[in-house]
C-alpha cells in the first residue's frame, strides 16, 4: 500500500469535507473488488471441508478419535473440535 497525499488526487471540496473527519492523520480507502475468502483460490478450502466429512463419517462408524488423530495427523483436541463442530 502506497502513501498519496489526498490534495494531490481529489477535488478541492471532497479533501475539504474528509478534513470535517480526519485533519493530517491516515485514512484507508478499501479496494472496490470483493476479495475471495482463504483457500477458495487453491482450493483447500475445499479439501479440508472434504477431509472433516470423512472424519466425521469415520467416528459416527465407531473409530475413536485417538486413531482419527493418529491417521490424519492431528491431536485428539482437533479431532474432537471437527466432531463436534455444527
């Protein structure tokens, strides 16, 4: 993010009505475009939707979640919270 001094870009009255609001401070102006959310350009999002699904479907079938832990890598507290999650 690169500073730009407002009176260098806008118009006269628009610096004039930011300055009612904010005199020699920092303002952010956001992008116009909608960011995706984390994984969605990857796709991880999705595996890891897919891999608790299988979890999941795996403790509902009687495996416990100490060997759910071991097989997927994860502590039994990680387990527990995808089990339980809504």
């Amino acid at each position: 993010m690169k500073y730009v001094n407002a009176g260098n870009i806008l118009p006269d009255a628009l610096v004039r009505e930011l300055q009612k609001y904010i005199q020699g401070g920092y303002i952010y102006v956001p992008r116009n475009q909608a960011r995706r959310a984390w994984g969605e350009a990857t796709g991880y999002r999705q595996e890891l939707k897919c891999r608790n699904q299988k979890i999941v479907e795996e403790y509902r079938s009687g495996v416990s979640a100490e060997d759910l832990a071991e097989r997927y890598c994860l502590s039994v507290h990680a387990i527990r919270k995808i089990i339980y999650q809504k």
